[in-house]
C-alpha cells in the first residue's frame, strides 16, 4: 500500500493523486515528512500547483509545531513563498522572520 508522501515521490503518478496526497501531509509531523515535502517544492521549482499545495501543508506543520525551518525558509520564492507567508500570518505570525515581507 502507498504512502500519502509515496504519491508525491512519484512524478509519475497522476496529478490529482498528488493534489489530494499533498492537502493530507499538514496532518503528519517529523524531520522526515518536511524533508519528503523540501524535496518536491524544490522539484516543482516552488512554482507548480503541487509546490503552492505542498508549501500549505508545510506551513501548517510549522505553525501547529510553532517552529519554522530557517534554512529551508530562505529557499522558499513565488507561489510557494506566498503560501507559507499566508498560513503562518493567519496562524502564527511570530514565526515569521524578521526581514519577510508579509
């Protein structure tokens, strides 16, 4: 049986599996699920469909855990960018840094 994060490894797979797998990762925690999600915005080039769903749900990992990924953070550009700064101003603002643009 796969995985929801075996969907998004597959670029193969069909696009609205990997829509759906990619709203369900919010829901899951761990070093190795954000790693998972780093992985595929940085192959979706933080621009695709799938990179503004996958950076949602990271952005919910981070606010539900009140901790950002600093290093990633300064990685993230365009669409998926916007996402992350969307979900963290409406839930947890002070994990914004500093110098973003809200």
């Amino acid at each position: 049986m796969r995985t929801r994060i075996d969907w998004q490894y597959d670029p193969h797979a069909p696009e609205g599996d990997q829509l759906d797998a990619a709203m369900d990762l919010e829901y899951h925690s761990g070093a190795w699920f954000e790693q998972a999600i780093f992985e595929i915005l940085r192959r979706e080039g933080f621009t695709s469909v799938l990179a503004q769903v996958c950076a949602e749900s990271l952005a919910g990992i981070w606010a539900r855990e009140g901790r950002i990924d600093e290093a990633f953070f300064r990685e993230l550009y365009g669409p998926a960018l916007d996402e992350v700064l969307g979900i963290l101003g409406a839930r947890a603002p002070h994990l914004i840094p500093l110098r973003t643009e809200a």
